[in-house]
C-alpha cells in the first residue's frame, strides 16, 4: 500500500471554483482498481488550502489514475483557480517518502 498526502495552497476562492470538480475527481476516483480511499478537503481556518489524503494498493495502481480520463477536466478545473503553491508526498509501505 502507498498514501500519497499534502496541501494545495490557492487563493481562498479557489475551493469554490474547483468545488463541483473535486466531486466529480473523487467519486471517479474512487472507482479505479486499486484506489483504497481519496479524498479532498480544505483546512478549517485556512481559507484556500486543499488537503489532499489518498491511498493506492500500489504504486502501478496510482501511475495509471495519472492517465485516468477523468484527470483532464481535473487538471483544466485547477487552472480556474491561482495556485500558490503544491506539496504533496508519497509514503511506500516500507516508509521510504518522495516527492510528487
């Protein structure tokens, strides 16, 4: 198993642009082999930061979510909003972490 975890910090409209989006990304992702759970949510008390909290049964199963087709109204979503900045990290099940 793999968690990939981190935040996505945009201006504090931002949620809302992409809001109706990150539904639909979630519950299509949800429907992929080997997606275990995937979820966004935004950090009470910090408008505009997207917590994003994933696990994969393996890392082949989330290399193939990055080709999902749902990805691309995802990706044309998020250029609705400005982006600060982007932290996200992968954790294997032997703790090793990389970057995404």
């Amino acid at each position: 198993m793999l968690i990939v975890t981190g935040t996505v910090v945009m201006d504090p409209g931002g949620v809302r642009a992409i809001e109706a989006a990150a539904v639909i990304m979630m519950e299509e992702t949800r429907k992929e082999a080997g997606c275990i759970t995937y979820e966004f949510s935004e950090v009470i008390g910090q408008p505009g930061v997207m917590r994003i909290y994933e696990e994969w049964e393996s890392g082949p199963h989330l290399e193939a979510h990055f080709d999902a087709p749902h990805m691309g109204p995802w990706r044309d979503a998020m250029k609705s909003a400005t982006i600060h900045s982007r932290s996200l990290h992968r954790y294997d099940d032997i703790g090793a972490i990389s970057a995404l």
